[in-house]
C-alpha cells in the first residue's frame, strides 16, 4: 500500500450542495469514528483549517481513500512549538502502525530531534511546508483516559509536561486534559 501524505482538499460544491472533489465526506467519515473525543469539526472545520496560513492539514491517502488526517498548529500563545491537533487514523485501520506513522511525519516536520521518519510514508514533494513548522519542539494536548493515544504519544518519546485540572485553580482535582511535549 503505497501512503502519500498531502493537504488536504477543502471547498466546492456539486449543484446538488455535495462536496465534490474534495476530501469532506472522507474527513466526515474518519471523525465519525473517533467516538466524539474531538470537540469542534464538520466540513466548516476542516475547510478553515485547510486554509489558515498557521495551520497544516494532511491527509494520508493509500491511493483508494483517506487513511487518516494530522493538523498541526503554528506558535501561539504561552506553549512555544508546533502543536499537534489533530491525529486521527480511519478505524478499519487502527492498530496498523498507521497511527505512529503519522506521529513520526508530525515529529519530522516539526524538526524535533531525533525523530524516526514515518516508515512507508511519503511527504508529497509538491507541498511546500510553511517556515513556522521546523519549530524543533511538538506539543499536544489529549484527555487523560484516551488510552490508545496516550500509549502512542508516551511510545514515541512524548512526555506529560502539565495537568490542566477540572476545576481551575485546584490543582488536586482530576486532569481534564494532559500536555504532552517532545523537543
Ligand atoms: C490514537 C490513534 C491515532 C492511534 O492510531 P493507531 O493507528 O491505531 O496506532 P498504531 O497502530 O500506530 O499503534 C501505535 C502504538 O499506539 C498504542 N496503541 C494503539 N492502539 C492502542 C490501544 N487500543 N490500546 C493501547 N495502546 C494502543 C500502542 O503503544 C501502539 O504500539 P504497539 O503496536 O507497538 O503496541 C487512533 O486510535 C485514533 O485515531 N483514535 C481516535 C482519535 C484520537 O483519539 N486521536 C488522538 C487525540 S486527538
């Protein structure tokens, strides 16, 4: 299965107001397996994504459809790196290696040290990453019980930097959300 990871396509509407050509109903269909952990998304979401000059949205296509998807996020706010968004691999997929593929893609364009390179994925040579990726640190944020993921993130060298607590300001009530960092 030979795995190109790409922008995503976003935007343009058959007459009947379908998504046509575009990479929306894929996307619709991979967010609908993820179990609701992803808070915002729809077709809306992952346009805006696809087009904000501080974000990237890759698909990984294996030639007959979407695989999986990572948003990464530009430098903003308190937490310096790349963000990662995003991380979602199709269901039919999971357990494949395909999840730790993407990771390894986002370590690597966001020039992290030491990071491995996606085994069997390639970077589509015509997408020109934006100056704002190379940032050398890659930070995360995920819910405390996402077991499959925190396993991954942990496995790939990430580790728990913050708690953000559910009661803010009690730092002894339990995590809503853990940051994960790897520089
Ligand atoms: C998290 C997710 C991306 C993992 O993708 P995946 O392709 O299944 O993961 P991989 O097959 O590459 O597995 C890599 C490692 O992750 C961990 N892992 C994956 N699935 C796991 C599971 N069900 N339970 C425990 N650990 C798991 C393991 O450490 C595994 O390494 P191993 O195979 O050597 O044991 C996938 O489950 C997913 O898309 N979940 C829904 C969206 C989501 O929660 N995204 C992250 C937060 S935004």
């Amino acid at each position: 299965m030979a795995l190109v990871l790409r922008p995503a396509r976003s935007g343009g509407t058959d007459g009947a107001g379908r998504a046509a050509g575009t990479d929306e109903a894929a996307l619709q269909r991979l967010d609908a397996g993820t179990g609701g952990v992803l808070g915002d998304s729809g077709p809306g979401w992952h346009a805006a994504a696809a087009a904000a000059p501080d974000r990237v949205h890759l698909v990984l296509d294996d030639g007959a459809g979407l695989a999986g998807y990572l948003v990464l996020a530009g430098p903003r706010g308190p937490e310096p790196g790349v963000e990662l968004h995003r991380l979602v691999v199709a269901v039919e997929h999971r357990g494949t290696g395909l999840g730790r593929a993407l990771l390894r893609a986002a370590l690597t364009l966001a020039a992290v040290p030491g990071a491995a390179g996606p085994d069997g994925v390639t970077v589509d040579p015509g997408w020109a990453a934006p100056p704002w990726l190379a940032a050398g640190r890659l930070w995360l944020e995920v819910a405390p019980d996402n077991r499959p993921a925190l396993a991954l993130y942990r496995a790939e060298g990430l580790v728990v930097e913050t708690r953000l607590p559910s009661v803010p300001g009690c730092p002894t009530a339990p995590a809503l959300r853990l940051v994960l960092a790897r520089e």
